[in-house]
C-alpha cells in the first residue's frame, strides 16, 4: 500500500525526468510518457480507493521520510492518504488524463509539443504533492511548483507578448499572496508547540494537538487564507485568471478550471479544523466567496470570449466553493470542487474543441455550430446545463447543498448566492445561444478528430452521473475525530431552497433565450439602457486599472525611482563622491607643504632640530 | 588535499607563464586542468567530511615564524567546505565560460588563477596572516581583470560607467575595507597577548581568557565593517553592481558568485568566532541593516535596465539575506545562511555566464533593447528561467530551501526583520520575471537573427553543472545541512551559551 501511495507521487515526476532528459525532440515518446504516468497514478489511486472501501486498508496512511534533519527542526516529505487526499488525487489524475488525451490532438501540430508536455507532467507531480502532502512545508513546496508549471504553460506561445505577461502577472500575483502564506505558516509552526523543539509542520500532528496559548490564532487563521485567495483567484487577487486564458486550452482545462485553482479550496479542506474554530476568519472567508462568485458572475455577463467567460465562470464557481467552506460546508465545499472539475473541464475541451476547428475564439463570430460540430455542442450543452444547475445533472446536486448550507446559516449570502445561479444561468445561455444556434457568421467549424471526442464523451458521462456517485458520504467520512454533519436546513428547508434555485435559473436561461436566441430585444439596446452598470462591468470594476495604475504609478515611478535616486545622489555621489572630494581636498591641502624650494625644506628641516634638541635638553 | 586544491591553480598560472602568448589552446587547457583538479578535490572534501567529529578537519601544518607565532595552516569544517565546493564550480565553469576572451589571452588566464588561488587560501587558511595574506591576492587580480578584459556600462547608447571607473571604485573599496579589517585582526592579535595568528590556537586562547567585553565592542565593529564591506553591507554595496556590470562574464561570475562570500565567510570566521560578547552586541544591528540591503537593494534593482545591473543589485540584496542569517545568531538561521551563500554564489554565476553568452552575440545587455531570444537560443532560454527561478527561492533549487532555513531559524529573534526578508522574495519575483519576459519572451527580433544557440555538449557544459549543482542541493539538502551544522551550531552555542527562550505556554486541546 505504501508502495502504491509513493507510485502515485513519483509516476508523473518518472514521466517528467523521462521528457526532460530524452523527449524534447521525440514527439511521441514525450505525450506517451507523461498520458502513462499520470495514467500509473491513477491506476494505483483507484486501488487504494477500492482498499479505503472495502477495509483492507486504514486511512489515515501516513510514510515519511525526513528531508530535512537538523537537530531541533524536522521536515519531512511524505504521503498522506486519507478520504479526502484520496478523492482530490482521483480528480487530479483521472481528469487529468482525460486531458492529457485530449491535449495529444488540440497541440498536434504546435511545435513545442514535447516541452508542452513535459511541463504538463511536472504539474502533474507538482499538483499531486500538494494533495498527498503530509505537512505545510511539502504543501508549500508544491503550492510554488504549480505556480512555476502554470506560469510556463500559461506563456507556451510566449512570442505571443500577451501571453509572456499573461505568465508573468500570474505568477506575481501568487507571489503576492505567497507572501501572506508563507507568514501564516511560519507563525503557524512558532505556535504549533510551546517547546520549540517539539514544534511541527504535520497536519494529522497540528490537527490532534492544536496550537499553544497566545498564539494570535485569528491572525494566523487570515494569513494561511492568503493563499487560497491567490492560487483559487478569490477576490481581489482573482486579476490573473481570465488573462491566464491565453494558455493553450487543454491547460485551461486542467490547470485553470479544474485542478490548480482548486488547491485553494483543496487547503481549506485540509486545515478545516483550524478554519472551523475561528469565526472572524469564517466570515472573512465566505464574504470573499460570496462576493467573488458574485462579481465574476457579473464580468461573465459583458465577455465575448468564450473560453474567458468560461474563466469567469471558474472565478465564480471557485467563489462559490469558498463561500461554502466559509459557511462550515466542508463536504458541499469540496463536492463541489469534485463535480465543477467534471463540468467546468468538459465546457473548456468542448470550447477548445470549437477554437481548434473554427480558430476563432470570439463568440460574436460564431454562431450555428451545432450544425458543423454536432458532438462538440452536445457535450457543451451538457457542461452547459451542469454549470446551470439543471437536474438531475451534477452540478445541480452540488449546488444545492452550497446553498442548502447557506440558507440555513447566513440569508444574506444565501441571496447573494441565488442571484449568483440566475445569472451563471443567463451568462451560460447567452453563450450558448450566440455560438451555438443560429446561423454561422463567417467561421463554418469541422468536427475534432476521435482522440479529442473521446475525452469529451468521458467527461460528459460524469458530469450527468456525478451527483449519483455517493461523493458527500466520501467526503464527510473524511473528517477526523467527530463527525460533523453540515448543512442540516431540515427537508422542507431543503425543498425550498431547491425550488428557489430552479426558478433562478430558469428565469436567467429564459432571460438569455429572450435575448440572444429569439432575440426580442436586441441585446445592445439593453446595455444602453443600462450603459452605467454596463461600463463598469465591461472596465471590470476597474480593478485591473487600480493595480497597474500602482505598478506603474507608485511602486515603478516613486518607489523604485526614488530607491534609485537614494542610490545615485545620497550613496555615490553623496557618501562616495564626498568622500573622494574629502580626500582630494586633503591632497591639496597637504601638497602646499610641497613647494618644491628647497630653501623652504631646510627651514623646517633645522626648525624640525630645533625642536628636538631644546625637547632633549629638557 | 588541500595542498592540492590550493597549488593546482598556483602551479597552472607558473605553467602558463613558460608558453607563448599565441599558444591559446594550451593556455586554456592548463586552465582547466587547473580548476578540474580543485573541483575534484572540493567534491572529495565534501564527501569525506566526518561530520560526526566536527571541527577542522583535512588540517595542513607547516610552522614559519615562529616568533610572532606565524604558520601556514590549512584546515576545513563543514562552512568552508560548503564554499570551497562552490569556488571551485564557479572557478571550474568560469574557465569553460571565457573561451570567449580572444585578446590577451595568457595574460588573462594568468590573473584569473590567481584570483583562484586567493579565495582558496581564504576558504582553506586557519592562519589570520595567511588569511590575510590570500585576501589582498584574490582582490588585486580584480583590478587588472575589469580594467583590460571588461566592458562598460551603457545605457540608450551612452556610457553610464567606464569600466576604468568600476574598477577604481571597486579596488579603492575593497582595499580600504581590507585596512580596516587588519588594523583590527593587528589589534586583536597584540590585545589576545597569545603572540599567535593561528585560528585554532587563538580560538583556545581566548576560549581560556576571553578579551574585555567592552574591549570586543571596539574590535568587533573593525571587523565587520572591514569584511562587510566586500559582503557587501549596505550602505557600503555600491561598488558592487557597477564591478560586477564592467567585469567580464567570468569575473562576474566569481565577483558575485564567490568573491561577497569571502566577506560573510570572514565575518563568520573572525569576529564572530573569536568575539562573542563583541557579536552579541552588535550583531542585532547588522539584523536591521540587512533589511536594507534586502528591500532597498530589490527596490534599485527593478530600476535597473542593464541585465548585469540588475542581477548586481539583486545579489546585495540577496547577500542581505546571508547576513540576516548570521545576525540571527541561531544555528537553524546560520546554516541557512552558510547554504544560500553557496546557492546564491551558483545562481548568480549562471546568470552572469548566460548574460555573458548572449551579450556577445547580441552586444547589448540594456533590457529595452532585447527581446524573443528564446527563439533563437531555447537551450541559453530555459537555463536563464531557472536562473530566475532559483534566484526567487522555486522549490527543487538550493536557495528556497536556504530562504526557509533563515526564516525558519530568525523566527524568534527577529520576527520584523523575516516579514521583510519573506517580501524581498516577491521584490525578486517582479524584476526577474520582467528580466526573463524582457530577454527572452516576445516576438522573436530579426536584429537578433544572427544569434545561436549553446548547442555542443562542451558549450553547455558550465550551464548544466551549474543548474545541476543548485538542484541536487535543493532537492537532497540533507547531508550538505549536516556538514554546514557541525560546524554552525557549535559556534552559535559558543556564541550564546544559553538561547533566551520565549516563556513556555500551555497548550491548547
């Protein structure tokens, strides 16, 4: 079992070093390797999940093995396989490979396949380290990495300079919110225990013994959520995602809609407990949820990109998900992570699918695809309606139990949250309706081939069977020591809430269809009737502008300009340059006493006698 | 041993000078043999360590006058071990890197083994004389090196700084600094009363008969100051960027890679070895001063437009690094800093050497002007991103597990200080990720169509050792972090005989 556990990590990291070192120049070699490592690791997670099941083997799994030893200070690097590891990695590996598969054709003809896919694989590691980490420092580490694959996948086609900034902003931006990380985990450890030789990063350890007195818990507890607010693009750090869409899509898929920005909300799961006793930080928590998956929603409205109201969509969802933790949902929290990585990977293949036989992105381009690309619309009709929330598809059951919790604990987010599904399903509609019926504007797409449709059937079956796979009992058996059941609204509070969400979202699909399908009203009158709202929306609440309005602004023209200055006017040429005048003074001065005539010398050679003789006398 | 790692270069440099100046293949194959057989050596020293008994080991001794108690004594622990490794892979890979020195070529290798040779017998000496002695010799070499063999400073098609004013600056610099620093080593050596340079028997001299606390204070701030000037502390950096922008790529890479380790070494080995009381008290200034180097350093750097500029300021900003680790005073933070002096001196080495490879088929390092390299040169490309990547502490590189080390370790003492120094890492982020977009990203530039890539196995060889040095340590640290703690801790337990601990609380169930 140990030995299957260390497969799963170190399977995709053999398929890495494989394309680094041999299959930069040979193409098949280099998708083979990294599709069969991350095949192995999802092969050898099944067995052990079918272990889990049927008792022959006891979660938690723990192996470790120290990494580094220094008297007074352990870090270990090991593998952590309970309930919860166990579902993520399923997700990260199965999902994965089905767009591994996929990518093997959209990237067919690029020419850097190879390194494409050598990359792919270290996510791969990268991700899964981050899953089956056993403490902080080994999440950390992998937390960077992700950042590291996703920068460099991000700006594949870096001659592209939009998508070399792309990789460049989103990589600062975790940073930024690293910063915060990294400080919640080292105060975390200060505090673990009162003997600070004792002190530890383990999870299963700091879960069991909790942290000492005095130790600014609430701080702490904000700190660590720093950086889920980065990696799963909360507000107002959400900034980097939709410019991530410049990433081949296949990465988009997986990096940037189901796995990746899922680690966010992966990491609350896993320190739930610490979370879970500090209120302040739970109303942090779901406020930035509950308002990132509402402002996102509102930019997915005013986007014509496809695959960039898709990346709104994800910000949304991903709001969604951490507003549920927030709430206390763990298990609607990461049930929803589990069936948006269904759905939300399956809408960006079907898109990509699109992209690859249109070469068009923009959907006031498309149009009346369902005729050219009948597979591709159908399984992005299913996305579609998943994201929606239509039953009995799997998004609709996920959704319901984030409201469900909602509902029961906080009717002002349970609001926000409602409106939120009205317009996911306006926003989806309008997509649909615009790029998929209708008549063709100009672009007449060509089916993808089998090995791209393939991964899309997959997908799309688990997207509709995904509430009936029994995945609340999974995770909440997750949970250590005594079960917490959530949620809890009563039936009839349940009843309600489900009929509400129906109704929205129906309002919102109807609303689309009006507008966009049967085209009652013409859509741009609409948005100048509303042309205030509208332009706030479409300069995206100016957030963008704000930031680099400081980047260039404050931190490029004063900061840095004025550390500059200091360095040019006060140390070289104040310190050093007044140092030299002080010595070349010196040197003129002195020089006087260098005449030259010789009568002056014996003068103060026999002054000099003088001296010395009436001193000696003495 | 080490008699071997020190004359192997010195031997070279005297066989150079039996060949003709035209005879240019000789003069660089002596001169890698010359730097391999240190290299081989340094990788025995690291392997054959005995960190269980600690202390100096490999030890060489010759008596030489003996009145004044002055003796040729070489010796290693765990710390200069660590930095011996990493000066003969800078040294190693600098002589692979300037094959591209086409004029003057003995003369160049000639003053090149010899700045190898200093910085050895610093690592290597046990003798404060010799200490000394190898000091001077590795910074005189620097003088003619950036002055004949270097370039300028330009900006926008104007000379920002001569390379004749660089090396002025940077001699007179070091120079002074290396006065102050003997008139406190003469100072220390009358008031010891030992009437011996020798480290180890000063060491237990004092250990007997500690100098005056107060009388520590005066010689302590000496020292420092004399060797933090080359570290280099700040305010008393600004030498250095210009230095390592006019030096050559094999001079910069030695500059910033080795020669500012000879200053934290110093300060590791000297004043904070023989005065304890003298590091105690002024060792939590040098913690806030460090902050400066860290933020105002990264802060200049993203000014900069000159890629060597920029990877200047970057270095004495990371340098600030290694000297909050020692102003810690906790042996976690200390070999923290003992580490990143060699994952900073590799990969600053590599950046200059890649700044050097394309620099002299593009003739411009100023960053507006470059662009898409990474088409023409994917191989040079993807070692630059490591570069950065090391440089911003990525996981799987020496330096991030060096940056947690000091984190980790000035926890405690320093709390203000480490949320600095945790932010100088997103300063590094934002300018390396803007050098890597700026060089290599982007539309590729039909001015750069001539360039090419490092394409045989023997143009590749420096980059590869370098990247592969800097992972192997930061995937496997474990026995590199032995062998610097069986040295750092028993000089921090010197240091502070009892850690001041925070009041134990009751834990919370």
């Amino acid at each position: 079992m140990v030995m299957l556990a260390w497969t799963i990590l170190l399977a995709p990291l053999a398929a890495a070093g494989l394309v680094w070192l041999v299959g930069i120049h040979r193409k098949p070699l280099a998708s083979s390797a990294a599709i069969l490592g991350l095949l192995i690791a999802f092969g050898c997670a099944l067995q052990l999940f079918l272990a889990g099941r049927s008792g022959a083997l006891i979660l938690p799994l723990e192996t470790n093995f120290a990494w580094i030893a220094l008297p007074g200070l352990t870090i270990q690097f090991g593998v952590l396989i309970d309930p919860l590891s166990l579902l993520m990695t399923l997700v990260v590996t199965g999902v994965g490979s089905a767009i591994f598969i996929y990518a093997t054709g959209y990237m067919h003809d690029d020419a850097a396949y190879s390194r494409f896919f050598g990359v792919l694989s270290l996510f791969a590691f990268s991700m899964l380290t981050i899953v089956l980490a056993t403490n902080w420092v080994q999440l950390f580490m992998g937390w960077e990495l992700v950042g590291f694959s996703s920068y460099l996948l991000i700006g594949h086609w870096y001659a592209k300079p939009a998508a070399a900034e792309a990789g460049k902003k989103a990589f600062i931006v975790n940073r930024v919110a690293d910063f915060g990380f990294m400080l919640g985990i080292l105060m975390l450890w200060a505090y673990s225990s009162a003997d600070p030789a004792q002190r530890t990063f383990n999870f299963l350890q700091l879960e069991h013994a909790g942290l000492v007195h005095g130790a600014m818990p609430v701080l702490i507890g904000l700190l660590l959520f720093c950086g889920p607010v980065g990696k799963s693009a909360q507000f107002p750090l959400h900034v980097w995602l939709p410019d991530a869409m410049e990433g081949p899509t296949p990465v988009s898929a997986l990096i940037h809609a189901a796995t990746m920005v899922a680690a966010g909300v992966y990491l609350l799961c896993r320190a739930f407990w610490l979370f879970e006793g500090l209120p302040e930080v739970m109303t942090v928590i779901m406020w930035v949820g509950g308002v990132t998956a509402f402002l996102a929603a509102g930019l997915a409205l005013v986007e014509n990109d496809l695959k960039r109201i898709l990346a709104y969509s994800t910000l949304s969802q991903l709001g969604y998900m951490v507003m549920a933790l927030g709430l206390g949902g763990r298990t609607a929290g990461m049930y929803h992570l589990t069936t948006h990585a269904f759905f939300k990977a399956l809408l960006f293949l079907a898109a990509g699918s699109v992209i690859h036989g249109t070469h068009e992105q923009d959907i006031r381009k498309l149009g009346g695809l369902w005729h050219d690309m009948r597979w591709t619309s159908l399984t992005f009709l299913i996305g579609a309606l998943a994201l929606c929330g239509i039953p009995p598809l799997s998004g609709f059951f996920s959704k319901e139990a984030i409201l469900t919790v909602a509902f029961a604990r906080n009717p002002a987010l349970f609001s926000l949250g409602v409106l939120t599904a009205g317009l996911t399903a306006f926003y989806t509609g309008r997509a649909w309706f615009v790029a998929f019926t209708g008549k063709a504007r100009g672009h007449h797409g060509h089916e993808s081939p089998p090995v791209m449709l393939i991964p899309l059937f997959v997908l799309a079956a688990l997207s509709i069977v995904g509430g009936f796979l029994g995945l609340p009992a999974l995770i909440a058996s997750g949970v250590h020591g005594a079960a917490a059941p959530h949620g809890g609204a009563g039936h009839a509070g349940g009843l309600l809430v489900m009929a509400v969400s129906i109704a929205v979202v129906a309002i919102g699909l109807g609303l689309a269809w009006l507008l966009y399908g049967k085209q009652v009203v013409l859509p741009g009158q609409v948005a100048r009737a509303l042309a205030l709202p509208t332009s706030f929306v479409e300069q995206r609440y100016y957030i963008d502008e704000l930031y680099s309005w400081y980047v260039l602004h404050v931190q490029q023209r004063y900061i840095a300009r004025s550390c500059e200055w200091v360095e040019q006017r006060v140390i070289i040429d104040g310190l050093v340059g007044g140092i030299t005048a002080l010595t070349r003074w010196l040197g003129f001065t002195v020089r006087l006493l260098q005449t030259g005539r010789v009568q002056a010398y014996v003068l103060v050679f026999l002054v000099g006698i003088v001296w010395l003789l009436t001193s000696a006398l003495h | 041993m080490l008699l071997t790692i020190l004359l192997a270069p010195t031997l070279g440099a005297l066989a150079l000078l039996a060949l003709r100046d035209d005879q240019h293949a000789w003069v660089r194959r002596i001169a890698v043999i010359a730097t391999s057989v240190p290299l081989l050596g340094a990788l025995y020293l690291a392997t054959h360590y005995d960190v269980a008994r600690g202390g100096y080991q490999h030890e060489v001794f010759v008596p030489w006058v003996a009145s004044l108690g002055i003796g040729f004594h070489l010796g290693v622990d765990g710390i200069s071990t660590m930095l011996v490794l990493l000066h003969a892979l800078c040294g190693f890979t600098g002589v692979l890197v300037s094959y591209s020195i086409k004029e003057r070529v003995k003369e160049y290798y000639l003053f090149y083994l010899f700045l190898i040779t200093g910085v050895f017998g610093v690592f290597l000496s046990l003798d404060l004389f010799f200490f000394y002695f190898f000091y001077e010799m590795a910074v005189i070499p620097m003088f003619p090196l950036i002055g004949i063999w270097g370039s300028d400073v330009k900006e926008g098609g104007k000379v920002r700084y001569s390379k004749e004013y660089a090396t002025m600056k940077l001699t007179i610099y070091l120079t002074l600094g290396a006065v102050v620093a003997l008139v406190g080593l003469l100072w220390l050596y009358v008031s010891t009363g030992a009437r011996t340079f020798d480290l180890p028997a000063l060491q237990q001299a004092l250990a007997a008969r500690p100098l005056d606390a107060s009388l520590q204070r005066w010689l302590f701030p000496l020292l420092l100051i004399g060797f933090g000037v080359i570290a280099p502390m700040w305010p008393l950096h600004s030498w250095s960027p210009i230095g390592h922008a006019a030096a050559p790529s094999a001079v910069s890479m030695l500059h910033a890679g080795v020669l500012m380790k000879l200053g934290s070494y110093a300060i590791i080995r000297l004043p904070m070895t023989l005065l304890p009381a003298g590091a105690q008290f002024w060792l939590p200034w040098l913690a806030s001063l460090c902050v400066m180097n860290i933020i105002y350093g990264g802060f200049v750097a993203m000014s900069q437009r000159d890629l060597k500029l920029i990877i200047g300021y970057s270095s004495s900003s990371h340098m600030g690094y290694v000297l909050l680790g020692l102003a810690c005073l906790t042996p976690v933070a200390l070999d923290g800093a003992v580490l990143l002096m060699f994952a900073h001196g590799l990969m600053t080495a590599l950046a200059f050497a890649l700044i050097g490879y394309f620099y002299e088929q593009t003739h411009t390092r100023y960053l507006p002007d470059l662009g898409g390299l990474a088409h023409q040169m994917p191989f040079i490309a993807t070692c630059g991103v490591i570069a950065a990547m090391a440089s911003s502490g990525l996981p799987g590189f020496a330096n991030f597990v060096a940056e947690l080390l000091i984190f980790l370790g000035g926890w405690d003492r320093y709390p203000v200080q480490i949320i600095c120094g945790v932010f100088g890492v997103v300063i590094t982020a934002v300018y390396m990720l803007r050098v890597v977009r700026g060089t290599f990203f982007g539309p590729a530039l039909p001015a750069f169509a001539h360039t090419r890539d490092a394409r045989s196995a023997f143009e590749r060889l420096p980059y590869l050792v370098l990247v592969i040095a800097l992972m192997v340590v930061g995937c496997w640290p474990r026995p590199f972090l032995q062998m610097i703690d069986a040295s750092a801790r028993p000089l921090i337990e010197h240091i502070m005989p009892v850690l001041p601990l925070a009041a134990p609380a009751e834990a919370l169930h």
